[in-house]
C-alpha cells in the first residue's frame, strides 16, 4: 500500500465524502511566505485516461476532430482498467470524464458512466471533468468555461454519488483565473492545467512553464507566483512527461515529434514497439535516476485516451517501471498534488534541476545533453555536445519576476516568452553564452547558481 493515503480514505462513498484525503496543513497558511518546508520525496507516476464522445469538445456546444463515441466503449473501459491493474495492482489513476461523454444518454454512454463510478468504489480512483477537449481557453470565454466547469463537477459528484468530490480538474489548458475559481468557490486544489514545452502542435500553444508542480500567478497560468498577491492556492500539473531533448523543438521541427516521450502515439505508434518501449523508459528515467537524485522526487505523468488503445504498453510500462523502481508510487493526480501541496505550501523553495542525454531515439540525439534550471523566479536551459567538449549554449532564459498577461481574446498562443525560448520561433530565439545575456540576467543566474559563472 502506498504510503500517502489508507484504503479507507479513498473508498469513503458509504460516509459520503472525501474531504478525508484533502490533506490538512495544521499552522501553514498558504500565504506564509518564508515559512520553512519539508521536501517531497520518492518516486510518483500519475496516469490519466479520458473518456470522451468526441475527439475534441472545444465547448459543450461545439465539436472539432472525429467522432470516437464507438472507440469508449464500456468493453473499451474495462480494457483499459484491467491493463492498468495488471501494470500496477496497487495503483489508483484518474478518469477524466469530457462534457459530451457526462450528458450522452445513448445507453453505451450510461454504462460507461456507472463504471468509471463504480471504479472509485473498487479501486480508489479519481473520477473527473475535462473541460473544452484540453483547450477550454483556446475556444471559450473565461465565464464560459467556469460555468461549465461548475456544472460538470456537480454532474461527476451526482454520477458517483454519496457527497463524493474529486480533488484535481484535468484541463490540459486552464487559464489562471479558473485555476483560483477552482481552489477559492470550487474548493479543489489540484489542476492540470499546463502542457509543458508544448508549441506548434495539436490545438494550443503554451511554452514557457515548470514542468513539476507550482503554484500559478494571478497573472498568467504559466508564471509561478511571486509573493502573496499574486498566490493562487491551485497546484498547477502538467499533462505529459516528454524526452527533454525532443521537447526543446517546435512541433515537427526538422521532421521530429516535440511531445516524444512516455505517450503511446508519438513512441510505440510511431517507432514501433521495441523501440517505442525504450523510448517511454528512458525518458522515465530521466526523471527517476538523474532527476531523483537532482530534486529529491521525480514525477513522470501521461494522460491515455481511452479511444487510443494501446492498452498492452501501459502494462507494460507500469510493470517495466516497478521492476526497475519498486518504490515507485502510483496515486490519483489529485492526491499527488495534495500531497506536494502538504509539503510545499509556496514557491519559495522552488528549485528543480534536470540533466538529460539524448536517447538517441528521433529528435533526441545522443550526443546532446540539456540541462534545465526552474525556480520562482526564472528557468534556464542549456544545450551542449557533451561529445565535443563545446561549451554549453543557453538556449531558454524566462523570467517569472516580469509582468506577464494573459490572451484576452480567443486564440492558440498562450505562451509566456520574454527573454530567450527553447522554440526558436522569434528572431532573438538565437543559443547564446551565458556572458552574452545581459549583466542583470548574469548577476540573477549565478546568484542562485553560482557554478554557472565558469560557463560564461
């Protein structure tokens, strides 16, 4: 059993809630900045599967992509399950349940509502809302989509019954102000609510980000917040562990995947199995051995559509991960982020390093090496040849200490650059020296890290 949570905590629809796992933090004040905090530890892995009608409902009203109703069904949800208890026994994931698939009365659609239900009774899953086909504010008002956000977790809390809550939205774009709707009328505290490194690809842009948990800013999604004026007490997630190396693209640059990583489409879909398989476990690896050992936890985290299939390779991934890190913990997404939550009441500390190689699979070239810098107050990524010797070339530097606005009009780009991006998609998007950037963004770099002044 893992060690965050009891059974009892989670099968509690007899008692009617469960207010028992939202994780009290007695003396903390989410707003007592400075406070000292105690780091999370271990190794987690979050799954999240989608049941949806269409491929993308961008509103309640309105429907982009193919119709997938055929592709969840019931036999296609029970596949799904099965394949991730015979991955991880002990695991409990998250089902996020879209507009279409929650109003559907087509008698497919009502079974399929009944079991996703009926697996938080068995197992302890999470059971919750997707609003807007990952885009919700891509397409719609920032009103609109609370409202429908409202309705559904009434409807997710009416399905499963028994006063039953859920404690993450599953979102893959959530705009800032709904992330503090959600924790301040809704009272749920987990979103996941960014896509990390993600530009040029599917139906959204949003560059700019920490990929491990933050609490966002009031004024933009992707900013972590700076002090308590600006805190939103929602701990924001991102939707998909990718290569570090393959991320650091624009969409299809070159002819190579961006999201390449521990999704089924862009590795076992597209290499074929053995070598799509190596790819999921070495970008897992990246986060379980280098980013462990860097950070204290490491966190790997997929979101599965129930239409995609590929139910044999989350079985075998989970199984390959527990093998290979049997200490591997397997929670609901909302308890994760409680859990970081009860650790981290702040950005303060915030300070997560990776050190990635290539691994050799398309876009991630074996003979280059990223390393990543996130904390509250910037990120910073370099690119080398750690074949050559050459020295590392800053290819990111984002400044969280900056204003930063949200769109206000309906489009793609929800991206925060200012400095310098990993994209390359602006004419100052150019790899440079760290003594290239200018002397105030020196002195802010080696103020934190201070071993990065021999790279200048």
């Amino acid at each position: 059993m893992d060690n965050f949570w009891t059974r009892r905590q989670f099968l509690t629809r007899a008692t009617g809630s469960v207010a028992s796992l939202a994780i009290a933090r007695p003396g903390i004040s989410a707003l007592a900045y400075g406070a000292e905090t105690t780091a999370l530890r271990g190794r987690f892995l979050t799954h999240v599967s989608v049941v949806r009608v269409n491929q993308i409902e961008v509103t309640p009203n309105r429907s982009i992509g193919e119709d997938e109703a055929a592709d969840n069904s019931p036999t296609r949800i029970r596949s799904r399950r099965e394949a991730f208890a015979r991955g991880c026994p002990e695991g409990r994931m998250t089902w996020a349940i879209s507009w279409l698939a929650l109003n559907d009365m087509r008698q497919e659609y009502k079974e399929a509502r009944r079991l996703v239900a009926s697996y938080h009774d068995r197992y302890g899953d999470e059971v919750t809302f997707i609003p807007g086909g990952y885009f919700a504010p891509m397409y719609d008002s920032r009103e609109h989509n609370r409202e429908t956000i409202h309705k559904a977790l009434n409807s997710i809390s009416g399905m499963v019954g028994s006063g039953y809550r859920p404690q993450s939205l599953v979102a893959g774009y959530l705009d800032a102000e709904n992330q503090r709707f959600l924790a301040g009328d809704e009272g749920i505290h987990v979103c996941q609510g960014q896509i990390w490194s993600q530009h040029g690809i599917d139906n959204g842009d949003g560059d700019g980000g920490i990929c491990y948990p933050y609490y966002p800013s009031r004024e933009h999604y992707l900013k972590p917040a700076q002090g308590a004026a600006d805190f939103i007490d929602c701990v924001c997630l991102d939707g998909w562990t990718c290569d570090f190396l393959a991320a650091r693209r624009d969409g299809f640059q070159g002819g190579f995947n961006s999201r390449l990583g521990v999704g089924p489409i862009e590795t076992v879909g597209n290499l074929g199995k053995e070598a799509g398989r190596r790819e999921m476990m070495e970008t897992t690896a990246m986060h379980f051995d280098q980013g462990h050992s860097l950070n204290g936890f490491g966190w790997v985290t997929g979101i599965w559509e129930v239409s995609i299939g590929h139910d044999e390779d989350l079985t075998w991934w989970l199984q390959a991960v527990k093998k290979r890190w049997p200490d591997t913990q397997v929670p609901t997404e909302g308890a994760f982020g409680l859990e970081w939550r009860k650790h981290t009441p702040n950005n303060a500390l915030l300070n997560y390093r990776f050190d990635a190689k290539g691994t050799g699979a398309p876009g991630s070239e074996k003979e280059m090496e990223i390393q990543w810098f996130m904390n509250r107050e910037f990120r910073l990524g370099l690119l080398k040849n750690w074949t050559t010797g050459d020295p590392a070339m800053a290819i990111d530097f984002t400044r969280y200490d900056l204003q930063a606005h949200e769109p206000q009009t309906l489009q793609r780009e929800w991206s925060l650059m200012n400095v310098l991006n990993q994209k390359g998609t602006r004419s100052e998007d150019k790899p440079m020296r760290l003594g290239q950037l200018t002397p105030e963004d020196q002195r802010r770099i080696y103020a934190r890290y201070p071993e990065l002044q021999k790279l200048a």
